[in-house]
C-alpha cells in the first residue's frame, strides 16, 4: 500500500497528489541503485521554489540517509521533474515548520505524530516539539 503512490506517479499520475506529495528520486548510499519514496510535502515555497519534507520516521529513515550522502537528486510535484539539492534543516526550523502545518492539516497532524509514537495536546507548542526531534530537509531547486 506504500508503493502505490509510486506507481501512480511512474504512470504520470502525480498530479492527483496535487501539492501535497513528491516523488523523490535517490541513490542508495550503500547498493547505488536508484530509488524512490513518496513523501508528504510540509511546505512549499513559491518564491524560490523549494519545498520542505519531514523524515516522519526519523533519521534511520532510508531516503533520508540515501539524501544526506547525496544531496544532489531529483523530485517529482505532478508532472514536473524537478532537480534538487537537499539542505537538513536544524532543530529549530524543523520545530517551526510543524507549528506551522499543524494548523493547516489538523486531522493528518494528529494521525502523524499519533503513528510515530508522539503524544500532543494539540498546542503549537507541542507540535513544535515534536518538529525538533524529526528530521527536516529542504530540496532547493538547482539551477
């Protein structure tokens, strides 16, 4: 059921994700293979044409691994490729972006941070905690 947004996209279907899910292309650190994962965009930011994603599962997670040890790769927002190059963001900027998407997806907000084990209130300042304990990359368009 995880993949299945994958094959959407290799059938040029992202566009029904509309904004909110990316295709990431990256290199395995270890195999070098090519690889792939759908992950939720948590901001995007139209001046410059980045967009912010969330490792919901930490910093083991593969993709995130994969892009620390190559940050040059590319995404897919629709039917746009897009080449990229991924910036981690620190504790704080990551906590400042989940105060901010909390209040924008509510009902996802409370089903994310309930299935990485987080307990909140439901303050921005709860969900600001948990922003700092996840990892945070911007994927800056490469010019």
């Amino acid at each position: 059921m995880f993949r299945a947004p994958i094959h959407l996209y290799r059938l040029r279907l992202g566009w029904l994700f509309g904004g909110r899910l990316l295709l990431l292309d990256h290199t395995g650190r270890v195999s070098g293979k090519p690889r792939q994962a759908v992950i939720e965009v948590v901001e995007h930011d139209r001046a410059d044409g980045s967009y912010v994603v969330c490792s919901g599962f930490g910093p083991t997670a593969a993709w995130y691994q994969n892009i620390l040890a190559t940050p040059d790769t590319s995404i897919r927002v629709g039917l746009r490729t897009i080449g990229v190059t991924a910036v981690p963001l620190d504790a704080n900027e990551g906590g400042e972006f989940m105060a901010r998407y909390a209040p924008r997806h509510p009902r996802a907000a409370r089903k994310l941070v309930r299935f990485m084990g987080f307990a909140v209130d439901g303050t921005s300042e709860d969900y600001r905690e948990v922003g700092r304990q996840l990892p945070f990359v911007r994927l800056c368009p490469r010019t």
